[in-house]
C-alpha cells in the first residue's frame, strides 16, 4: 500500500512541478507549487518524518507561498508574452532554450546516477545506531548553532521580495 501510495505523490510531485514551468499565468505557477509542496509532505509522511512534513506544509505551502502569491497579486502580473525589443536582444534569441536544454540534460545524467549508485548506511563512529531525535533536539539545534543562518535566510528572502517589486514596479508619467 505505501509502495503505491509512494508512486502516486511522486508523480503528482514532478507533474506539478513541471506545470509551474510550464505555465504561462504566474498564479497558476503559484497554486502547482503548493500541490507539488503538498505531495512532498506526504512522501515525508511516508518515509516515517510526519515532523519534516508539517514544517513544510506550515514553512513552505504555510507562510512562503502565501508571501508569493501575494507578491504576484500585489504586482498584477500579467501572462507571459514572447520576449520584443529590448528583452528579446537580451536573450539572445535561443539562448536560454538551449541552456535549458543543457541543465535538463545534466538533471537526467544526474537522476540516473542517483537511482543506480547504491548508498551504504552510515553509522556512528563507535558503531551505535543514531540516537532519535525529537522535536525539542531540531528546535536547540536550529536556534543555537544555526541561527545566524536562520535570519541571514529570513532577510535573503525579504531582500529577494522588495527586488522583484522594483524590478517590475511601471515607471509612471
């Protein structure tokens, strides 16, 4: 049952995951990305890590894809249209097709390595099997010795929001 379970939030995580790229309407792309967060939730689920699966419902579907999906309301994006003028000579043309093309490339090569090449379970150095950790154990560690990059994390993306606001803010006359 969880084989089949497995299979089915799979593909519904990498079906998704290519409608966003594949959309030409950005709250579209917005609304996939949550069902492809959504799907990977459950494969956490699965895998037996229900505390990974409801931080990234509550961190990523939650609270980050709420901040896109109001960004993208916000600036009243319209649909994707071909690149004219200015942005067509910036892009070169098929340019960024074929660095697609390459990067695509590159994923598979890499996918079929990772299938194939067999991972030996590391153990401790003095041979005992990994202690569990609790909720309590994420939450010490996450605020004690990553912290700084905890906030570096949070101001990259407030960074990354007001770029894309003045970026595509209309020049009024």
């Amino acid at each position: 049952m969880h084989a089949l379970l497995f299979w089915i939030l799979a593909a519904l995580a990498i079906i998704a995951s290519v409608l966003v790229v594949g959309q030409r309407n950005p709250m579209y792309s917005v609304l996939l990305l949550i069902a492809s967060f959504g799907a990977l939730s459950g494969l956490y689920v699965i895998l037996g890590s229900p505390f990974v699966a409801t931080i990234q419902i509550i961190i990523y579907a939650g609270a980050i894809m709420v901040l896109f999906l109001f960004v993208v309301m916000l600036l009243n994006v319209p649909t994707e249209d071909p690149a004219t003028g200015y942005h067509a000579r910036l892009l070169g043309g098929a340019g960024p097709r074929r660095f697609g093309a390459v990067l695509s490339i590159l994923l598979a090569i890499e996918l079929g390595w990772a299938v194939t090449t067999k991972v030996q379970p590391t153990m401790f150095p003095s041979g005992e099997a990994r202690a569990q950790m609790t909720v309590y154990d994420i939450g010490l560690k996450l605020f004690r010795d990553y912290s700084f990059a905890f906030e570096a994390t949070s101001v990259l993306i407030l960074v990354a929001m007001v770029g894309a606001i003045i970026l595509a803010r209309r020049e009024r006359s």
